[in-house]
C-alpha cells in the first residue's frame, strides 16, 4: 500500500499514462527478471517461479485513469471538452479539474441555485470549463487542443480504515501488483502487463495478452461498492439494495461482467483458497461494467481468466473511498493463490 498514494495522485487519463508507467517502474526495478515496455505504452515484466515446468500466470492492471480531453474553446474564454471514458455528467457541475502538463487549473461551470431551482442536469456537451480567462486568446495562450483533464482531487486517510482519493480504479490494482512482485517468489512464472487505454476499450490489455501468452490470468481491479442507500426509494417503505459489492467485506470475485464469464476452474480455486485461509470475499454477479479480462481472456489460443477485485464507494469520482480492510484481505488472497498454483487449477472434471 505504499505506493498508493503517489499512483492515486499521478495524472494518467487513457493514452497519457507517462506519470504512472514511471512510479510503476521505478517500484519494480529489482524484484523481476525482465522489464519491457510494449509498443502501446503498457508496461509487462516477467518474475520466474521456484521450479521446472511451471504454469505462467498472469497477472494484470490497468495504469488509466478516467477524465477528459479538450476540444476547443468559446470567444468567451470557456472550455469545451470531452469525456474520456465512463463518467456520470451529474457529478460533473462545479468540480475542480487540471489541465494539461503545466496542471493549469479549472471548474467546470454551474448555475447557481438562485437560477436553477428545478435542480435540472445539464448534459455534458453543454458544459464548459472555466480558468479565468475572459477571451480566446487568453485561453488558448495557457491551454491547448488535446490536453489531458483530470480531477483536482487530493488523497486522504479517514479514520483508521478509509482511504479517499480519485484512480483507485485502477490504481489500487496497481498498487497492489506492486506488492506483490515486491514480495517472495511464487511456485509460477508471473507474468505482468500494467496495462493502458483500459477506460476507452481494454486496448492494451489486448496486446499484453497476445505478447505475453500465458496459461492463466487474474485482473486486479477496484470495482463498485454501490451500498449506500437508495436516494430515489421511499423512505418509508424498507429497502434491500442488491450492491454489487460492499465495501469492508473482502475482495470482489466475479462470475460474470459484461465483458467476459470468469473461468468456473479459476473461479472455483479462488473460492476454495478464501475459504481455506479464512478470508472473506463476495461474489460480483450484476452485468455492468467490464474489465481487462474481457480481451485477455481472447488473447491468443484463449486463456482461463478470473477478476479479483477491490471494491470502491463513488468510483470514477474525485472521491472514491477504499478500505484498508478491503485492501488486505485482497492481498492475502491472491498471495495465496499463487502460493498455491499448479497445472492442476485447469483441470477438468
């Protein structure tokens, strides 16, 4: 977990991931055997396993972030731009954002209350960014056609579980990658891809699944922990939100996204390895969303594919949050799995 907060707080959005490949490579210098950097910008890296004939293991982050791109600009000195990746536009009115290299700074632009009683939602094509300029000329002097947009966000610790701050998905994938290849040598050759362009189409992931060729892959992902309370349900009639996870109650293991079915084999193990060493876990069976694993698993001849995944309040927000708790017990797991991985796990009954 001690990288983080430097991979939250880097600026990555899909195609421009330059900051995060750095903390990246920097962290695993000296606990793999071989680093390369693929032709789509993804970094993959191999550690060799203790023994002969070992099954090579995949595993896989992406380094991307969500955010925005500039597209032009009004005679008024106000941003126009466009959404890289999933973003909800309800979130979008009045938060701050920075642009560019130079992280020239900006809010999106509101109405005030006074003017907008009837609270309604403006698209996001009609929004705009605004840094203070009062012309043309003055905007497009500091900011240029094609700049990077991210959130203006800061990372925090809350209380003694809670981690805020924006990326974690999926940056607390690949900071958890990171611990891992820290760690000891496993009885597997793991290969790695801390994938790009994940936000926009799982694009990387489908090189590094080509290029790596493995026998096996997990993705490390953070997920949505939508168990908060239904807003629109009446509050005097009881609800039961169907999450698709909680957050504070273990890794996220899915059975199916709307990108890929997850291995039963792969699936099974991991069950049976939570189970085994008393760790919790829940099971993500809603059909939004989708992962890395959607192309790895196509890769090649094809290849058996299972998605561990940590999960997250206010995802591909400036403000997502993340439990300690969560984290560890994620850790654990996929420490153990691999500890435990033999030819065997692809076994069909």
């Amino acid at each position: 977990m001690h990288y983080l907060q430097a991979l939250s707080e880097a600026v990555g959005v899909s195609g421009q991931e330059d900051a995060v490949r750095k903390i990246v490579l920097e962290a695993i210098s000296g606990h793999v055997d071989t680093i390369r950097i693929d032709p789509m910008g993804s970094v993959t890296a191999i550690k060799r396993g203790t023994g002969d004939n070992l099954p090579r293991v995949m595993l896989a982050a992406h380094m991307d972030e969500i955010g925005f791109m500039v597209t032009g600009f009004d005679s008024n000195g106000l941003i126009r731009f466009t959404p890289l990746g999933g973003i909800d536009e309800r979130i979008l009115p009045a938060l701050r954002v920075k642009i560019g290299t130079d992280g020239v700074q900006g809010v999106i632009i509101w109405t005030p209350i006074h003017k907008n009683r009837e609270q309604k939602i403006v698209k996001q094509s009609n929004l705009r960014i605004d840094i203070g300029a009062s012309n043309k000329d003055g905007v497009s002097s500091k900011v240029k056609k094609g700049d990077r947009i991210v959130f203006d966000s800061t990372f925090y610790e809350i209380g003694d579980d809670v981690l805020r701050g924006k990326a974690f998905d999926d940056r607390a994938g690949c900071s958890m990658l990171i611990d891992l290849l820290q760690g000891d040598n496993y009885p597997v050759d793991i290969v790695v891809a801390f994938t790009v362009q994940e936000e926009i189409g799982l694009r990387g992931a489908l090189v590094a699944g080509n290029t790596l060729k493995p026998d096996m892959a997990l993705i490390l992902e953070g997920t949505t922990a939508n168990d908060m309370p239904d807003p629109t349900a009446d509050p005097d009639v009881a609800s039961s939100p169907n999450p698709t996870a909680r957050m504070g109650a273990g890794p996220v293991l899915t059975v199916m996204d709307r990108s890929m079915i997850a291995d039963p084999r792969l699936l099974n193990f991991m069950r049976a390895t939570a189970e085994k060493n008393n760790i919790p876990y829940q099971l993500k069976t809603q059909l939004g969303g989708a992962t890395d694993g959607g192309n790895i698993h196509t890769s090649g001849v094809g290849v058996p594919t299972s998605v561990v995944s940590l999960p997250c309040r206010y995802i591909h927000t400036p403000s997502a949050y993340l439990n300690k708790n969560d984290y560890r017990h994620t850790f654990s797991l996929v420490s153990h799995a691999l500890g435990a991985m033999t030819w065997d796990v692809l076994a069909r009954g």
